[in-house]
C-alpha cells in the first residue's frame, strides 16, 4: 500500500444556511480543496452523507454532486455509516489511493438538516438508532445519551458539572474558530441553567442542528512531495462496529467501537496515543467527549469527567482535545463532521490554526462515531 | 494491486417478502455467501443499498447489519449510487482487497421497497433523479425512461415492438430461474396491451418494486486457490458519472457513463468486448437494456433494437444479455441489483446456472446503473 497525504483542504462557515441548497454548500468546499491543494485532475470522489434521503429528498449524491462540480464523467461514491459518513469517506478516499486504484482524490462531507422541521430532523437522525427496538419505542438520541450519562455518573462519580465543563472548553477554543457555527463563549452557569432535553442532558450538553460541508483532497506522499505542498500523511486508519441498539451493549459507559478503531488505527502508524499531540473527537453530547477520552486511552475508564476538569484535555494541557469547537461550537452536519476534523488537524499540523493553535503539533488523531457508537472511525495524522 | 476472486456468492428467492425486515433478508444471504466462501472469518463489510431512510426509516446500515450478522467489531460499510449502489459496494470490496487493507471483504445489496404504498415508492426511487430541477416538476423515472425511449425511436426507428421483445427475452430467461421474483414467460401481445404508464412505456416494460438482498465474498486471489474452490477472478473495474439530470445531457439516446464505464472496465482486464461470453445489464425499463447494449459497444448507436429482434442477445445469441432473467423478470431491489449481476456471472462461470446456463462460458462482464445513467459501475469477470 502506498503513503497517503493529505494535500487541500476546503471549509466554509456554518450554520443555519437557508440560502443555500445541498449541492451548493458541498461544491463551495470541493473548490477551496481543490484550489488549495493546486490540482487539475481529480481521479474519483467519495463523498459522506447521512441522510440527504430525508433532509431533502435526494439521494444519488455521487451523480449529483460530480455533475455540479463540473467533473462528470469523473468516478463518484457516496458512503453513509449515519455521524461518521465523513470518517468513512476519509477512509474509503485513503484506501483507494493506498491501493495504486486512484492517484487524486477528492473527499468530501456534506449535510443540509435545516430544511426541515426540528422534529423532522430529530426522526432523520434517529435513524441511526435501531428502529424497531429504540426508534418504535420513542427513542432519539438525546434520550439514548442521556442514559449513557446517567450510567456514566453513577458507576464512576460524573458530575453534572463535569459535563458541563466539557461544553464550556468547546466553545472556548470554537470562539476562535471563525467558521464555526456558535462561535462563543458560555459558562458553567449557562449551561446548567439551559432548557432541559433530556435528563440529565440540557441543551447546552447537545450538537446542533447544521448546514455545512468539508472537503478534502488525498494523494499519494510521493506526488505531494514533488509538488512541494507541505505534507501531512494519514499513518493510520481504524474502523470498527459495535451492536446498534444500546439495549444489546455490555456495558453503557464504554464505547469498545471506539476503543477497537483506535488500537487499529495507532496499530497501523506505529504509535502510542501518548505520542499524539492533539485530537478532535465525536462530542455529539458531553457525555460522548468524556467516554471517547476513555476509550481511546488519554485516562482510564471513568476518569473521562476529572480529565476536563483538570484541564488535562483543554487547548493547552496534556491531550489537547476539539480545538476546532468539536461538535458542539463548530456545528454538526453529520455528514461533514469527520472530513471537518480532519481538516482541523491538518491545519493545526500545518501551523495555520491561528490563535487556536496547539504549539508544535506534529501529530494528530480523529475520532468519529455513528449512533451511539454502533459505528466509530479513527485516523492518525502526521506532518513531515 | 492484488488479483481479487469471488469464492462465495448467496441469494434468496425475491419478491414482496412481507414477513420479513430489511435485517432478516440482509443476513440471510449474508450467511449463504459465508456458507458458500468457507469462510469462518470476514475483515469487512461493504453493503450496497440506495435508500433505507425513506423505504424503511433506517440508516446506519453499516452498523445494523454487522450486528445482525453477529460480526460485530467487524469494519462495516453502506454505500449508495442509487439503483447502483450494488456495484459500487462490489468496486469498494475490490479496492479493499487489492489495496492490501483487507482479506477477506463480505459485499452485500439489500432493498427492502414494499413496507411502504407504491407513491411513496415512486418517491423515494425518484430521488434518484434531480430532485430540484426533475423531482419537483413531477418527473419520476417511468416518465424520464419515456422520454429517451421516445427520442431513440424517432432517431433511430427503434419499435414498439422491439421494446417488448427485450421484456418476452428476460421473462424468458427468469422462467428459469427460481430466484426470480416473476419466474414465467410473457408475449409481445402482452407486453403491448399492458396498462399504458408513461407513453410508450407499459408496465410489463418497467422492473418492478422488490424485496432482497445478494451478497459475496470476496478475497485475494492465492487465497481462493490455496482454499481449492472454483476461482472467479473479478479483472476489471470501471465507474463513471454523467449529469444527474437528462435535461444536461447532450443526447438522450446515448449512456455515456455506461460507454466510459465499460472501456475503463475492459482495458484494466485487457479484454475486448467479443471476448466476453455473457452480460448482466441494467434493464430497469426495456428502452435501458437497448441502449446499454450499444453503451457498451456490443452493437452500433442505435441497432438495439434490431438486435434483440435479432436474437443476437437471446440467451443462445452471439451476446447473451440477462441469463438470469434481468432486474425485468428477476426483480430489482435497489441496492441489491448490481450484487445479483455478479452472482448470475459467478454462477454461469462455475457451470453452476442450470437450464439457463450459457454453455461453455469463461467471461462474463455486469453493468449496473443509476438514476437515468448519471451513475455507472461495470464489472469484467474470468474464471481460471
């Protein structure tokens, strides 16, 4: 298998975008990538989407979305693995380019959710629950988490203050992301005082609803190199599955998708996590930051709420994690989200994240998860 | 790359399976493909399906159906190109296994399309279509294949008959397949005082609304030899994108991501297109099956229909089109469509096809398409 590197990345602000359709946010990103990257030619597109089915009645995006870039009869994949769409198409563009099938290409994420009703929307993505044993019983994933939580204070201490430090970080280190969806700052005080969901979850525990689409462009390292682009590879590539509905888990305070996805990933670059300078992880909920610090390793199991509050996963402590904002400030198109955090470590490898950066970062992971963790995507980053 | 062999291949009967969710009809022929590979051990999943949001209410496919299949922490995946999306799973299983990433790669097709009534159907498969400039103005896919018809027989004489016969050929061969969700013959005189859908398409031209699901395994090919089972190498891969919507297109009679599908496919293999003994193509609507078999240069722009009258395409002809009886007599589950394409080949290559067997046959080559041909995947495939 060949190095892989990543070469452009393309991002556009955020948010509620109702002036602009699906096809328009996506083709805005796979530009900049592809400017930024300085190439002609792409050779195939992959490209993570959730749900453009029942956001807005349309699927076909591999014909769709090559058509309006203008790159038709290039050839053209949509994958789908619900919140982590966009870490497989990551995935699905590395092993393509890996394998000698394809030299360029483009992959991208995109997820238009505001075209529809909240509870539309909240249907839409409870279809990544089991629908006949979470979905038919009234389940949604504000619930699900909540019960995550709930498990996760009383086994190991959680605090609810805990939870609402993790938001607190997020939207410290998204205030200085000006592409993010909410970028602000809130307190400890906010968040406990906003409108309950679910409990012990209050809003300010959640992801948003959002428009937004990411893009980047893959390469073989030794075709980077020559073009004299600053190189940052993808060492490592995981991906595992873990039982759809909560209900079948051993245990509701551990995310073992998560946990396998990344022994294999760091397994593939050869590395520890302790080598890892940052991470930019799947905080769909604070509950969910705090079990994928557990699960990749950064503390032992049940520590994940002490390691927020003691600045251990903060922009400048030990594990850096979410300097973009993560989920919670930069926003949430599910299927934008793990070509997105790829793109947060590449510019914070490149030295281009401006006052978020993390100093000297030469290393980087994501991890990205569908569901409540039926499914989890991590990679491994590394500058040259 | 690595030579890449399909060693096992596993199919249910289809048709309006009530009794059964999109999960049993998954796993089914998931366990079939184990049983058949002799395999106790897969390193992935690839599954093909276009639109389980609207026809099932779920998503997350990659994680369901892993778990289902009690694979779990298997790495899994859902790919979607509309009626393609078959094709595509079986292209990602390819590139994985030649890449080096994985070994041993189960790819699946799965649709389950009558839990919901035949409008929503029809709305759910249009969304295959450009829902902003053809699904809004109340363009489905009866209507949109009418119209290619229609321009192909005034540009190239094509008949009303011809149409028909290409349906009588495929009932034909699905009479003899069990499988088959219609395993009976019809007549031109049927086919032609069918109800009228969209002039001058009748409903025995159309495919119809299916449950199923198809899958394979595939592995590298030393390992398909060493394990002693009947090796089907798949030799070529070819995929191509054409504007989604017919409107942009410079021509309506002619698939052009059909035609650089299959050259792409043809050149990786080293072959030309008389040395392939059988196809499995995409006859959605009879007018389809006509111009793909001149998309793929088994006859000139517009002698399709000329050559069906001929026999050239009968299952005894010169280019045997559909053996298995086509998506218009076996049925066309979505997702599944271009998986069953290569379990028919793989069978005919094994000698394993009874009474519709294609005597002597060494090469076979299946292509599958989305939406009007704004997605196409062809395959070429070589026994040993």
């Amino acid at each position: 298998m060949r190095d892989v590197a990543i070469i452009g990345v393309g991002m556009t602000k955020w948010g509620e975008l109702w002036e602009k359709s699906l096809r328009t946010i996506f083709t805005e990103t796979a530009l900049l990538a592809i400017a930024d990257a300085g190439v002609d030619k792409i050779d195939s597109m992959v490209v993570g989407c959730m749900s453009s089915g029942l956001f807005v009645g349309q699927e076909h995006l591999s014909s769709l979305l090559a058509d309006y870039l203008g790159r038709t009869p290039v050839a053209a994949a949509r994958v789908e693995s619900a919140c982590s769409s966009g870490g497989l198409a990551l995935r699905q563009g590395f092993i393509e380019v890996a394998s000698g099938m394809s030299d360029v290409v483009l992959v991208g994420g995109v997820e238009k959710m505001t075209d529809v009703t909240g509870c539309e929307a909240t249907y839409a993505l409870g279809t990544a629950a089991d629908q006949e044993y979470e979905g038919y019983h009234g389940l949604t994933f504000p619930g699900l988490y909540a019960m995550m939580a709930v498990a996760h204070m009383h086994r190991y201490g959680t605090t609810r203050e805990q939870l609402a430090l993790v938001a607190v970080k997020n939207h410290d280190n998204g205030s200085r992301n000006p592409l993010a969806q909410f970028p602000f700052k809130i307190t400890v005080e906010g968040v406990l005082n906003s409108v309950l969901v679910a409990d012990p979850l209050r809003i300010l525990d959640c992801s948003p609803i959002t428009d937004g689409a990411a893009a980047v462009v893959l390469c073989p390292a030794d075709m980077a190199r020559k073009m004299k682009k600053p190189v940052v590879r993808i060492t490592g590539s995981g991906q595992a599955t873990d039982t759809i509905a909560l209900a079948s888990r051993k245990d509701l305070t551990w995310l073992e998708s998560t946990h396998i996805a990344a022994q294999k990933a760091l397994a593939m670059a050869g590395r520890k996590v302790d080598e890892i300078d940052l991470f930019e992880v799947h905080d769909c909920f604070t509950i969910a930051e705090i079990m994928v610090t557990e699960a990749l390793g950064l503390v032992e199991k049940g520590r994940g709420g002490r390691a927020v509050e003691e600045g251990l996963t903060a922009r400048g402590g030990r594990f850096p994690v979410n300097p973009s904002g993560g989920l919670k400030a930069k926003g949430h198109p599910v299927g934008a989200t793990g070509v997105a955090q790829a793109i947060e470590v590449v510019k914070q490898l490149r030295g281009e994240a401006g006052d978020r950066q993390v100093k000297g970062a030469r290393r980087g992971l994501t991890q990205n998860m569908g569901g409540t963790g039926g499914s989890s995507l991590v990679h491994v980053f590394e500058a040259e």
